[in-house]
C-alpha cells in the first residue's frame, strides 16, 4: 500500500530543468530551494549518511525540514510525513478544483501594487 506507514517523507529532487513540456516549463527545483534554504538547515550529502539516524529522529521528533546538498547545491529536502501532503486526488475534477482554490486564495491576498503578468514579464526580461 502506497504510502507506506512512515513519520518521515523523504523527497528526492533531481536537476534543474528548463525544458518545455507537454504542459510547459518544467519548475525549478533548485530555484524552488532557494528561498526554502533561508529557513530550513542544509546538510550535506555525507554528513547525512553518517548520520542519518540522528537527523531522521530530529525530522520527526522535532518536525525539522533540512535541505540536502551535494556539492553546495541543493539535491533534496527532508520534511516530516504527512498524509494530507502526500494524498493524491480521487479524480481529476477535485485535482482541479483544489488548483482553482489554492488560486482564488493567492488571488484575494495578492498584495503587490504590480500584477502578476507585470511580475512575470520582468522574470522573463
């Protein structure tokens, strides 16, 4: 049964990508990382196999996320299992109504004076 039971979620992240799609551009997931790593520890790749015990136990004692990294770059992060987060829809219409509510929200607390568009143009220049 998927997921199994655990109080860990372990997620691997792979390279960068920039290629399209089916849908579009891939994300980031190192630029994804990099505004997580100014709250979440780093650790080391070698760092976490010596001592991956005692970092397991301080991810799930203390719900503590860390980013992992290989060479001083982000490869994975670490965070505490959670169902909710881990749930996967029971049909695309919920998928989507779930995406158009998370929007609506992002939406109604939008606080910037510019819009996304203009925010969007600038990232592309």
């Amino acid at each position: 049964m998927f997921p199994p039971k655990a109080d860990v979620l372990f997620v691997i992240l792979g390279p960068p990508s920039t290629q399209p799609t089916e849908g579009g551009m891939m994300w980031s997931p190192s630029a994804l990382l990099d505004a997580k790593e100014l709250t979440m520890p780093s650790i080391g790749l070698r760092h976490l196999k010596t001592h991956a015990s005692e970092v397991l136990r301080d991810v799930h004692d203390n719900r503590t996320r860390y980013v992992v990294t290989s060479r001083n770059r982000p490869i994975a992060v670490i965070v505490p299992y959670s169902p909710q987060e881990v749930s996967e829809p029971e049909n695309g219409e919920q998928a989507w109504a779930e995406f158009l509510a998370a929007g609506e929200q992002v939406r109604l607390a939008w606080t910037s004076p510019s819009s996304a568009a203009d925010i969007l143009r600038q990232i592309r220049r």
